[in-house]
C-alpha cells in the first residue's frame, strides 16, 4: 500500500494558495466585511471577525485596510449585498468537495461552480451530499521543531482535542470550533509560535488517490474553484500518496 500524508498534502495546499496571492485580498475583505456585519465591528467580541482580522494580517493588509472593510461590513447598506453558499459535489474517484463562497449574484456563482465542475470531470451534488463527511474544526500548525512534550502539555490544558507530531518534528493542535481561539491564545502566550492558525473543514474519512492521473485530475478541479472569484474556500477529502504528490510539486 502506497504511503499517505496529511502533511505532504497540507503543504502542496499551502503552495497553491501562495501561488494565488492575487485573489487573498479580495477573499479576506469579503469575509473581514461578512465577519463584521454578523457579529459587530469589535474584534474581541467577535471570534470569527478577530480570525479574519489575524488573517488579513498575516497576508500583510494594511491596518488601513482591514478597518474600511470592517466598516464597510458594520455600518453600510454594500454588505447586505453578499450572501454565503455552500455548494457540495464530487471529483473524480469519488472525492468529496465542499466549496465555501460569497457572492452578491447567486445566478453567475452557481453557474460558475457548475462548469468548473463539469468540465473537469466532477459532479455537482445536492446539499447534504458530502457535507456530513467534514466537520469544521480549528487546526493550528507549527512548520518548524517544537518540544513536542511541552506543545503537547500546553495544548491539551488549554482544551485542545488532539496534537499530531510528524516525523520531522512539525505539529499540528486539533480544537473545536468553540475552542480554537482559547487554545491558539493560550499556545501563543505560552511561546509557541504558529505557521498557520486556521477554522477550517476537515473530512472525517478520506479518499485515498494512489495514482499520478487521477491525482491531476483532481487538482485541476480543484484549481479551477479555487480560481473562481466568488469561492473563499475549497475543501476536500483527498488523501494523495507521498510519492505521486512529490510529482505534483
């Protein structure tokens, strides 16, 4: 059987999203504006609108920035314009597929996540097709060496669900939804300094690709949505073998 890594697969991710960085500006404002007419304008008393803040930071958005967007979000009638969706589907080999969007036209969305789908060889699915596969959980990730007893301890205390060592000593905390922010918090106090902090999607059960063609075929749809405009986030359940994702690099 061919050797499976979730840490092979998360960094080739983090190289497509690199590669993308024109279109992070765009994603973080729509959620820095949607994050802010949900919850308020204050970041301390609105997790999820301090996660995008912490976001648009990390990807260098000026202060300037952020703030009109939170404005923008809290105090004008432009927000009310953009809904979130969920679309569900299928890649090749049955991978499940969760895109998350924001959009002011559902029409030109939907028909948008349609093509791509069918073009490169997917399935649009109906809602609650795969959505029971994924559950959203905070995943905050260490690239370089940690004292993994000490991270582990920390963690845990902090109400962490789980802390995964890889063989070359990078880490990664699993927390709740409801726990994530308490947790990072507590590990940044506690002197660890995270690669990636993030609530994300993560699929219960995976489907394992152990050959080069259906693993292109797969990243060319997911690379497709991903490219989309309206698309914040793209999740899936793929698990690509070590050695076919080193030819993917």
């Amino acid at each position: 059987m061919a050797g499976h890594s979730k840490w092979a697969n998360i960094k080739h991710r983090k190289s497509r999203q690199d590669a993308k960085k024109a279109k992070i500006f765009t994603t973080v404002i729509r959620e820095l504006t949607i994050a802010a007419r949900h919850g308020g304008p204050v970041p301390a008393d609105n997790p999820r609108l301090r996660l995008a803040v912490d976001k648009a930071l990390s990807a260098n958005m000026s202060r300037d920035t952020i703030d009109r967007a939170i404005a923008r979000g809290a105090g004008s009638n432009e927000a009310d314009n953009l809904v979130e969706l969920t679309y569900e589907g299928y890649a090749p080999s049955g991978v499940a597929i969760l895109v998350e969007a924001m959009t002011d036209n559902r029409n030109r969305t939907a028909a948008s996540v349609r093509h791509a789908f069918n073009k490169y060889g997917g399935n649009l699915g109906t809602d609650g097709s795969v959505a029971y596969l994924f559950e959203r959980k905070g995943q905050i990730s260490f690239a370089d060496t940690v004292d993994e007893d000490a991270l582990m301890e920390a963690a845990l205390e902090a109400g962490a669900d789980d802390v995964e060592i890889a063989e070359d000593g990078r880490a990664m905390v699993l927390t709740s939804f409801a726990d994530f922010h308490q947790v990072n918090e507590a590990l940044s106090a506690a002197g660890f300094k995270a690669d990636e902090a993030e609530v994300t999607q993560i699929a219960n059960v995976t489907a394992p690709i152990d050959d080069l063609e259906t693993a292109q075929k797969v990243m060319r749809l997911l690379d497709a949505l991903e490219d989309l405009d309206d698309v914040q986030n793209v999740h899936h359940n793929a698990e690509i073998a070590d050695e076919i994702m080193e030819q993917l690099e």
